[in-house]
C-alpha cells in the first residue's frame, strides 16, 4: 500500500549529478558521447537494414542479431540523449515518474538482450554440436518464439520491478551521483518499507543474470567439446570462427556485470561505477555491431554496396 506520503512524492525530484563535478570535461564529454551516439545509431540501424536486404544473411544467428541490433539502439537512446542534456544545462533535475521510466525501459531492454545473448548461444551450440538437425531445430517459427521468449521475459521482469518502485514512498530530494537512474538510486531514496521491494529486485536480477549465464556456458561446455574432439583443423577453426563474434561480445557484457558486483561499496567507488554505467549503456550498443561486422564479408560487402550507392544518388 502507498503511504500516506505519496502525494509529497508528485513534487519531489532526483538530480542526476552525472560528471559535474569535472566542468572542465562538459563540452569534450559532450562531443564524445554525441560521437558514440551517432555510431551506435548508424551501426544498429545499418547493422539491422543490411540483415534485411541481404540473402545470405536471412539465417537464424542474423535473425537473432537484427533483434539484438534493435534493443541496442533503443537502450542507448534510452540514456544518452539525458546524459548529453546534463552536460549542456544546469538544471539536471529529473522527476521521479521520469526516472522510473527510463529505468523500467532499460531493465526491459537490458533483460532482453541477456535472454538474447543466450539465445545466440544455444544457436552455436545446435550449429555446432547437431549440424544435421540445424534445420529442423532452428526452424523460422523455432526462432520466432525464442525471440519472442525474450521479449516476454524483459517486458514481465520491468513490469514486476516498476510495480514495485510504484508502491514505494519518496519524501525528499535526492542528489544522485550517477546519470542514469538505477534501483539503487530508488531504493536509497525511499522513505518506506523496503525489504520486499529489495528481495523481489535481488531475485529478478539474479535470475535473469545467472539463469542466462548458465545457458551460456552450458552451451559453450558442449561446443568446446564438439571442437576439441574434432579431427580436423580447418574444421575446428571453421567451428570456433562461428561463435568468436559472439563470445566476445559475451565477454564483454558479462564482464561488466560481474565487475560492478566486484566493486566494494565505498566513497571511491562511484566514479568506477559511473564508468561501468557508461560502459553498459553507451559503450556496449555501440560496440556490438561493430564486433559482428567486422569478421563477417557478407555484412562489410553489403555496407560498402549501401555507401556507394549513397555516393552515386549524390
């Protein structure tokens, strides 16, 4: 039940002090972050047409990709375009409704690129492992329902969590050192009962975090396998080529998150978790198109095909 505070909560604020405490960075970090912005957009929405218009790519590992490509950019365009306004303006006040906001489309996009990641594992796994039943086991309708598993997933896990930020109770201002809103920044500014908010978090967190971790490396357990079994070296390097794109990207979104929870909780610590958030938030939507189309002539050829043509229509 709300308490009785909860119309005091209309007019309370939280202000998100973002990198203010270095005003001689605002314009650089500005530009820096607009920089990254413009090439998540350009890489995400590039990344997602070239699946499109691309025969060769209409295979179920591109499938999966043009959804993460998708959830990428929506997550990115979630936070950075307030970060990129708390660097230009004084007033970096946001209002609690707002914060739950972007925190509900975050967690929902956050969680659905989690369940996403292990989706692309289990497609290794059966590409690899069960070559002969690829077809079959990744059928169209196969991969339209673990697609939509994952989209499922994210929209309950945020429903649940922001129904639960709903029911709490904020009595003053809080002066946040972040620039994006987190259930930490809720939970600490809470002036109600809490504990079953905390456990309902803890428990949806760790279950989408663990839960797809375990697919993973259950998954990447019988590929290593399949691999090292292998009599020939061209085919085991055919094999592990397949999944390199995606274990380094598994690499680098894993190891985010389990650095944040290697952070001891003190006064030094806030600047390396700003620098996570930014990690998770702008450095990651930006970096996975990259890793994917880098490796991959198909994507190169069909993204210098779109520039040229670009070019000649000018």
């Amino acid at each position: 039940m709300v308490s009785p505070d909860k119309n005091q909560s209309s007019v309370v604020v939280f202000i998100l002090l973002g990198f203010s405490d270095y005003s001689e960075l605002q314009v650089p970090l500005f530009l820096l972050f607009l920089t990254i912005y413009t090439v998540t957009v350009l890489g995400n929405v590039g990344m997602t047409v070239v699946i499109r218009i691309n025969p060769k790519l209409h295979t179920p590992m591109y499938f999966f990709l043009k959804h993460l490509s998708f959830v990428d950019f929506c997550y990115s365009t979630i936070v950075i375009p307030k970060l990129l306004e708390n660097l230009v303006v004084q007033d970096r006040s946001i209002s609690i409704k707002g914060c739950i906001t972007q925190f509900s489309f975050g967690v929902t996009c956050g969680t659905i690129e989690m369940v996403m990641l292990a989706v692309m594992a289990y497609d290794c796994f059966v590409a690899i492992c069960n070559p002969l039943l690829y077809t079959v086991s990744m059928s169209p309708k196969c991969c339209t329902l673990l697609v939509a598993v994952a989209y499922s997933w994210g929209i309950i896990s945020s429903t649940v969590l922001t129904c639960e930020l709903l029911v709490l109770s904020f009595c003053e201002t809080k002066i946040i050192d972040n620039f994006v809103c987190e259930y930490s920044v809720f939970l600490s500014a809470a002036c109600s009962n809490k504990q079953f908010t905390e456990v309902i978090l803890f428990i949806f967190a760790n279950l989408s975090t663990f839960g797809t971790l375990i697919i993973i490396l259950t998954s990447y357990l019988f590929i290593f396998v399949t691999i090292f079994k292998m009599h020939s070296t061209s085919g085991r390097y055919k094999a592990f080529s397949t999944c390199v794109s995606h274990l380094t990207a598994l690499t680098i979104f894993y190891g985010t998150i389990l650095f944040l929870y290697c952070i001891p909780n003190s006064q030094n610590s806030w600047l390396l978790v700003k620098v996570r958030s930014v990690f998770c938030a702008v450095g990651i939507p930006m970096l996975n198109p990259l890793i994917y189309s880098l490796r991959n002539n198909d994507v190169k050829e069909t993204f210098r095909k779109i520039i040229y043509l670009k070019i000649i229509s000018h």
